[in-house]
C-alpha cells in the first residue's frame, strides 16, 4: 500500500469517526482497519511538531485558548480523548507499519522548516506533504523537492492547474464538494492523483472513485476500505513527478 496505488484509503486524523482524532489510538485504530495512509495535522511548538487540527484548544482538549499561549509542556498535560495527551510528530511515525504512507498537513505558521528537519532525520518511506497555505507548502517545496506534495482546495480556483504546476505537486487534495468529474479527469490528464475528503458514505466514495479519484478521506475506515473500492476504480495516471 502506498499514494502509488490505484485506490487509496486515507485514515483522516487517524480513525476520527470511531476514536477521538490525532490520537495515537485513532492512529492504531486506521491501521487495524488496513488504510493506506494516514493524514495528520502539525503545529510547530517550542522547536517540537504537534500533531492537533485546530489553533484552539477546546473542541479536541479539556484545555482552552490558543493553542500558541501555552508551552509545550502544558499542552502535552491536556487530554485529547480518553486520557491520552496530544502527541507528537515523532510518536506516530514511530508506530507507523511498513507500507502504510503518511500524509503530513501543515497547519501552523512557520511549520515548513520544521516538517523538512524531521523527514531528513526520520525515515519514513511514504509521505506526502499538504497545506491549504500554499505559501507554507512552497517554502517546504524549496527546502526538501524530493518530499512528495499536495496543495489543499476547499474552494475551486482555476489557478489550482498552475498552483500545482508550480510546486511541482505529486497530487491534489480537494473538497468533497468541489470533486467533479471533469476536475477529476483534468487532474489524470496532468498526471495528478486526486485525494478527496472528507467522505464518510461508501456509496459516495464508489462514485468519486468510478468518477476518477485516486483516494478518500474518511473519518470511517471500517466501512469505507480500498478492497471495497478497488473494482469501481479506474487506471491510475502514471507515477510522473
């Protein structure tokens, strides 16, 4: 398994419809459930990379306030669902099984260079980098171009061809909602994978599949799995970039 597979399953912060997300037990849960991958959030604290979706405490934690007023030794004391703490970059990779790909987002400012200092001196064989701050991801881009990236779309934008072309992107990550088959179709013609999120109904993601994506988040990888998929799909573009 890995973001060269014709389908793919991505476990979207772990397992986050069955375990309290960005968990190291969400984690272990998707894996349990043989994603493909992994997609994570990372803020970077104190030279440390956290791995927590939002830039607030309270939804995910028993903490609150920004997440930036709190050292890191306060945060790492916060529960983020049953009882565990939220862990670090380094803790997940250290769990991740072979063959299992990783998809990094970068989510705080300045979390560029930090992403790019941990895979130099962390092995890990399949990663993917994204962010919706495309800025953010093109400075990661310049500082490791061999690190496979992905901008992130929520809105369309027709510059998306060009933003991509201009990182030199392995792939495109895209909303749900803006996931169209001509996009789809467009994206394979470039040599894109598409990624689509968050899908959590399997009958939508045998239509995005059959429409073309070459991946799905979802928050339920017990019920939305690749070999359910699989024969929907179509021929994944070549690898290319």
């Amino acid at each position: 398994m890995s973001f060269l597979d014709p389908v793919l399953v991505i476990g979207h912060r772990g397992a986050a419809g069955l375990v309290p997300e960005n968990t190291l037990p969400s984690f272990q849960r998707a894996f349990e459930c043989a994603v493909g991958a992994i997609e994570l959030d990372v803020y970077a604290i104190e030279g440390e990379l956290l791995v927590i979706h939002d830039d607030t405490l309270e939804r995910t934690t028993n903490g609150s306030g920004p997440l930036s007023a709190q050292p890191l030794a306060a945060l790492r004391r916060l529960d983020a669902g049953g009882g565990w703490p939220i862990p670090l970059l380094g803790e997940v990779a250290a769990i991740l099984p072979a063959g299992v790909g990783l998809n990094i987002e970068l989510k705080g400012p300045d979390t560029a260079g930090p992403v790019a200092d941990f895979l130099a001196r962390t092995p890990v064989a399949d990663v993917l980098v994204s962010s919706f701050e495309h800025v953010e991801l093109r400075r990661f881009h310049a500082l490791a171009p061999a690190v496979r990236v992905a901008p992130l779309f929520d809105r369309w934008t027709d510059r998306a061809w060009t933003i991509a072309e201009e990182l030199g992107a392995f792939a495109i990550n895209l909303s749900r909602r803006i996931a169209t088959r001509e996009r789809l179709a467009r994206a394979r013609e470039l040599g894109l994978r598409t990624y689509v999120y968050t899908v959590n109904e399997p009958a939508e993601a045998r239509t995005l599949i059959g429409n073309g994506a070459t991946g799905i988040f979802t928050d339920f990888p017990d019920r939305i799995t690749a070999a359910r998929l699989d024969p929907i799909g179509a021929d994944a573009p070549a690898a290319g970039r």
